[in-house]
C-alpha cells in the first residue's frame, strides 16, 4: 500500500482538533468508576464538575482545556506499506498548522530561549513525530496526543543502580506523585518508565502516561505486578481529584519496560491530567477511518 500523503495531512488536521475535544470511551468510564468508588464527598463534587466540563465541551464542540499542548504524532507502520519518510513528516506539519490556523487553536509553541511563537503550533523538532512499526498488514496508524505543560512539567527521572532493587523504583514512583500534588490536575495517569538508557525510559513512561488504554496491563508479567501495587500506594496518599482531597488521585499506574545496562536501573515518571487527550486515525486501501 502506498500512502496517500493528502490523507496524512488531513488525519493530522483533524486529529488535532478531535483530540481536544472529545476524550476516549475508556477515560470517560474510568472517571465514572472513580467517581462511584470515591469516598470523600469533597472529591466527588470535584469528579461530577469534571465529568460536567467534559460532557459541555462535547454537546458545545469546545475543547476540554485551553492548553493545546505539545503536539506529538505516533505514526506505526504495518506491513508492506510504502511512503517516503520527509514527505510524511512534511504533511504531518502541514496538517498541524492547519489544525491551529484554521479552527482556530491557541499555539502554545515557541522557540525555547526567544520565546517567539510562530501560531502554528510548530518549530523545530515540533510536533513530535514518533515511528514505530507493527505486523497489521496494509496499515498506517496515527495517534495524536497534544500533551499540555501541566502534566509534561511534572516528568522526572532518576538513574539508580541495580542494588537499590524494586524498592528504590517505588519509593521514587510515590516521591514524584506527592511532588506533583495537584498541579497536574489529577485524577491523573501515572506513567513509569524502567530500564533501557535514559532517554529510553523517559520515552516508554511517556508511552505508559499517553497511549496506553486505561484497564490494559503491561506485557511483562513482573511490569504488571508492579503496576497494581504502585497503582494502590499512589491512591493512598490523599491527594485526590485536583489535589484537594480524596481517593481518587490516579486512574492507574501504568508501566512499561526495556532491558538495559548491567550497571543501570534508569526509572522515568510521566504524567497525564484527567484530560487524558488522544485520537487515532488509520490509513488502509479502504481509506481513511477514525477510532471511536
């Protein structure tokens, strides 16, 4: 299949504006399982005036917050499919653009020491665009995830050694969720990132923070362990629904893994708000489709 460049740059219009205006089935059912599990009257008003604001931003076909973020591609390749590497980069940026010069969007990217910003939502290396492949045959995905600074600013990692053990990667796990306390708007998902080098494991955290869907499992079995456990501790802080109290401080822990260095044991923290913000569209010889 060879992909149709027209239609990755109208994906990545579109994208952009879906992904800040109506959230996944799986974030809105994960919001009303917290909100019938919470137990601190506080903390379910809070829930019912999220639950609210989302339910408005989609009967209005406003967006759910006005941080339009970082925008970051996730392009996965399946077999036998056929494009030129520049020239898909080159219609992702135009679809990007166009998304935040023609709805219109809030550009919230700037150059990183002038601070001048170009209202494109662009610059250089932005929008993040990931590549990663898959055996689907015949198929181009692409998932949007516009990933805003309040969330993003409370990324952390920490390169420990092998001897601290498990311990070590829990006890940072807790440490990072009480120093972002509210400012991530929690109820947030956390994503932890072990192993691999240390851009790596800052990636796969953001990976487990972003894309993964809430109620999935890591792959590993001993990943999966940990995630229960971290995802118990973590909601036995207090911090709750936007750092004013209550059960409901995460949705989930989520964890991904890469082998790494005999002498390493990098571990990585990103987070995600409780607008968990992202939109797929896939590219087939039938056409172009949207995820629910």
């Amino acid at each position: 299949m060879k992909v149709d460049l027209q239609a990755v740059e109208e994906a990545a219009r579109a994208l952009y504006i879906r992904a800040l205006k109506v959230l996944p089935p799986d974030v809105k059912q994960g919001l009303e399982r917290l909100a019938a599990a919470e137990t601190q009257p506080r903390a379910r008003q809070v829930l019912g005036t999220i639950r609210h604001n989302i339910a408005v931003a989609e009967q209005t076909e406003n967006l759910t917050c006005q941080d339009t973020g970082i925008p970051i591609y996730n392009v996965t390749v399946g077999r036998g499919v056929q494009f030129d590497g520049v020239d898909l980069e080159a219609a992702i940026v135009r679809g990007c653009t166009r998304a935040t010069r023609e709805h219109p969007l809030r550009s919230s990217v700037v150059h990183p020491i002038t601070r001048v910003n170009d209202h494109t939502s662009c610059g250089t290396r932005i929008p993040v665009i990931n590549v990663a492949f898959s055996d689907r045959p015949h198929e181009l995905a692409i998932e949007m995830i516009p990933k805003g600074s309040g969330s993003e600013n409370n990324t952390f990692l920490r390169m420990a050694i092998p001897a601290e053990g498990v311990a070590a990667i829990k006890a940072f796990v807790v440490d990072c969720v009480i120093a972002a306390g509210g400012k991530t708007c929690p109820p947030t998902i956390v994503g932890v990132g072990i192993g691999g080098s240390g851009d790596l494991c800052v990636h796969l955290a953001k990976i487990a923070a972003t894309s993964r869907p809430l109620g999935s499992r890591c792959a590993d079995a001993e990943g999966a362990k940990l995630e229960d456990e971290l995802s118990a501790a973590v909601n036995e802080l207090g911090v709750g629904p936007q750092g004013l109290g209550g059960d409901s401080t995460a949705f989930a822990v989520h964890v991904e893994l890469a082998a790494t260095h005999i002498t390493m044991n990098p571990v990585a923290v990103n987070m995600q708000c409780h607008a968990v913000r992202r939109a797929t569209a896939r590219l087939t010889p039938a056409g172009l489709s949207y995820d629910a």
